[in-house]
C-alpha cells in the first residue's frame, strides 16, 4: 500500500470516527486532486493539451492567409478546439480513475473503512473534473491572439465555457462508468477513447456531408456537433442563442443522463476490491446505448418536425423592387448595408408581403447559405395601397472570398389555398470579396512557443527544487 493510499485511508477512517470532519468525498477529492496534481499525470496531460493547441493554432493562423479565413470564424475555431482536447483530458483521467486504481490495488484500504461507494464515486468525479477549467484558461490567449479584436471574443468565450463544461461533465462522468465495470485499465481507456472519437469525427465532416435529414439528426443528438453548430451559428452566422437553442439541449441532456446513470446507478454498485468481476463492458455498453436513444428521442422531440416551406401563393401584378446599390468590391468580413425599395404600381392593394435575400456564389463552388452571410434574410411588409411604397434595409456579412450576386425576391401571401402568385425579383448586386489582408501570422508564435514552455517549466520546477534539497541535506547536517 502507498503512503498516499494509507493517509487517504486514515483520513477517512478518522473522519467518521470523530463525525465532526469534512464529508468522506471531500477527504477523497482533496486527496485525489493532490495526487494528481502533485503525481505529474495531470501536468503531462496539459503540456500535451498546449502542444496540440500551439501546433494548431499556428497552422490555422497560416492557413487564414490562404484561405481568407475572418477572424470571427478563427476565433470559433479556436475555443471549439479548446473544448475539443480539453475533454480528451478529462475523458483520460476519468477512465483511470477506478479501474486503473482496482489494478494496481490501491482501491482495496478503503474496505478498512465505512466509506460508501457513491462517496468515493464523488470525490474523484470532482477531482477527475479540476483539469477542465484550467485547459480553459489556457484557450483563451490563443483566442484573443487568434481573433484580432473581433466583438464576439467575450460572448465566444462565456459561451465556450457553458458548453465546455456541460461537455466536460458529460464526457468524464461516462469514462467513470465505463471505468467502475471494466475488468481492466486497458479496456476501459480503450472504450472511452473509441466513444471520444465516435463523437468527434463527424465535426470534421465537410459542410456537404452534414445535410439532409440524417445530418441534421446527427447534428442535434451528437452533443460535439451540437456545440459545434451553436457556437457556429451565434458567433460566426449571427444568430441569436434563443434560436438555436436546441442544439444547446444536447449537451444538457448529455450531461445529466450521464451523471444521473453514474452517481444514481453505478457509483452504489462500484466494487473495490481488485478481484471484483463484472461482465466487462456490456453493462456499460447497454448504458450508453440507452444514453445515444434517449439523445435521439430529445433531438426529435426539439427538432422541427418538417423543413420544407409552402409556397407563397398570390397576385403579385404591379410590384417594383428597386436596390440602392448595384456592385461593390470589399474585404472578407467587411459588412455589406444596403436599402430595397417595394413599390405597388398597380391599381389594387397587395396583400401582405414577404422581402427575402438571396445570395448566389457565380461560376464553381459551393452553395451559398444566405443564413451565413446575413442576420436576418427575410423582413415582413403590410399590404401596400396603390402608389405606396415600403422601404427596408438589410446588412451582408462578407464571409468568403469570391464573386456573388445578391438579389431580393417579393413574395405575396396566398389568397387561398388554391391560388398562387409570380414573385418579384430585384435587380442584382455584384459584390466581390476580396482576401481578409489583416493577418498576422507571427502573431500567434510567442503564445503557442510560450504556453508548452511554461507548463514544463513549472513540471519539472519541483523535481529540481527536491533534488536540489537532496544534494544539500548532508552539508545541512554538517
């Protein structure tokens, strides 16, 4: 038995004997935490978080010269990644921390003592938790680095922390219930890394592959994808966190089915002893099937039950729609604003209208989601009377380098279900997107240089200093 083990084990002994001490799971997390913070596990772990950060982060500030990236979407990038190898941290210590203790034995002097199971589940769930909020904290400098003063660093950042830690939660507490019935350290690891890395591939999928009913599916019930989606589309695509709102549920419901099945069904049957037998993974497996059905039963329940829109369907003689600008030439990011005009030149009142963008990449290339590029596509206009005229004005955001035509279309509310209208077209806006030229590809090297440096400096500090109070002790007693 170690002396880390013996002391951990007296505590808690002596903690229930005297009735008046901290609760046995705090003496578990305060112990534990020390352990792995002082064992160099958790440090090994953030040098390697740094590592990957810096690399990253360097490569994705080069290739923003290449491929225009603006600094909104780096600095999403950014703290998506961040969340991203943040849960790898805690999804590792989480998957040791049962059963890589049950293997080497140091589990087994807690049997000495009347800790329950759920409190040592307690303990070392916080402690396997206290490197998320550090890998964090380490984010955010290649974030500020990285977005060039872009407005959205704060509510990126905020937002990045809510859903970082509701995934932190999530992921962690599922490799402690794979690591409570696995039969070994290695299995456990294994599993959790497989499930890790189910759930991140899709998030590198192109943006081709995520469509139609299956990807949008998937990008409701995978709470990676879900974050992923969010963040995208509050920061980068300007929506508002009350619309996307659903993507958001994924990671709450995550997080609580897993802590709810850890602490409510696994943790009361958590065996310490080192010859505790279990049917391997399939308790766990049939876990985590029940998790993935009740993620999709949630994404169909918020998931809007149809996506296809009814045609507008009314006389649309006599409307005139003219644009106050005609072509213009700007850098990726820059915002476009504009102002349409809908005029009734006919003789009879319209009914009520609806004025909606349209964006149109010219020659090859990907289809354009006007959704991306403006806040608000579509703007509402009430029946206009003979000669009257209704003015609207609209804002683009330059996301991507290229030609684009931007066109309004006049869309009449039906009469009836049985009538139908003739939209009405505006005149097109040529607008050509230039490279974002504001880049600073050196500007990232001193962090992701500076950050891996540090961490191993203060890893390797108290290593020093012990051997340094080793090679004086004899002159001391001298």
């Amino acid at each position: 038995m170690s002396v880390a083990q013996q002391r951990r084990s007296q505590r808690v002994e002596v903690a229930e004997r005297r009735g008046m001490a901290p609760p046995v799971w705090w003496l578990v997390f305060r112990q534990e935490f020390v352990d792995l913070w002082t064992g160099g596990r958790v440090m090994l772990l953030l040098i390697l978080f740094s590592l990957v950060m810096s690399v990253t982060s360097a490569l994705r500030q080069f290739e923003s010269e290449l491929s225009l990236i603006p600094p909104v979407e780096m600095a999403f990038l950014t703290i998506l990644s961040g969340i991203s190898f943040g849960l790898f941290v805690g999804l590792v210590i989480g998957a040791d921390s049962i059963s890589g203790e049950r293997e080497r034995a140091t589990l087994e002097p807690l049997l000495l003592t009347p800790a329950r199971p759920r409190q040592v589940v307690i303990g070392k769930f916080l402690a396997a938790m206290s490197p998320w909020p550090v890998t964090f904290l380490l984010t955010i400098p290649y974030v500020v680095v990285l977005a060039q003063g872009a407005d959205v660093i704060r509510e990126g950042l905020l937002l990045g922390a809510l859903l970082g830690g509701l995934l932190a939660l999530a992921f962690t507490g599922f490799a402690m219930i794979l690591s409570i019935w696995a039969r070994s350290n290695r299995a456990s690891l294994f599993a959790s890394l497989v499930v890790y890395l189910v759930f991140l591939i899709p998030t590198q999928w192109p943006g081709s592959a995520q469509k139609g009913d299956l990807g949008y599916l998937i990008q409701q019930f995978n709470p990676l994808q879900a974050s992923s989606e969010f963040l995208e589309k509050v920061l980068v695509n300007n929506r508002t966190v009350a619309e996307k709102m659903p993507y958001l549920l994924a990671a709450i419901f995550s997080a609580v089915g897993v802590l709810a099945v850890l602490f409510l069904y696994a943790a009361p049957r958590l065996r310490l002893d080192r010859d505790a037998t279990r049917s391997g993974l399939a308790r766990p497996g049939r876990l985590a099937g029940l998790l993935l059905v009740g993620g999709v039963a949630a994404a169909l329940v918020v998931t809007p039950a149809g996506r296809a829109q009814a045609a507008p369907t009314a006389a649309g003689q006599g409307l005139q729609v003219s644009v106050d600008l005609r072509y213009k030439t700007v850098n990726a990011g820059d915002e476009v604003e504009f102002t349409t005009v809908v005029t009734n030149a006919g003789a009879t009142a319209t009914a009520p209208l609806n004025v909606a963008m349209n964006i149109v990449k010219t020659g090859k290339g990907d289809p354009v989601d006007p959704e991306d590029w403006s806040p608000e596509r579509t703007q509402q206009v009430d029946p206009l009377a003979p000669g009257e005229s209704s003015e609207q004005s609209w804002t683009v955001e330059a996301i991507l380098e290229g030609d684009y035509m931007v066109y309004m279309t006049v869309l009449p509310k039906p009469r009836g279900p049985n009538a139908t209208s003739e939209p009405v077209s505006s005149p097109g806006i040529h607008l050509t997107v230039r490279a974002f030229e504001k880049t600073n590809p050196g500007g990232v090297l001193p962090v992701a240089i500076a950050t891996p440096v540090a961490l191993m400096l203060i890893a390797v500090l108290p290593t020093l200093r012990r051997r340094r109070a080793t090679a004086e002790a004899p002159q001391d007693e001298l």
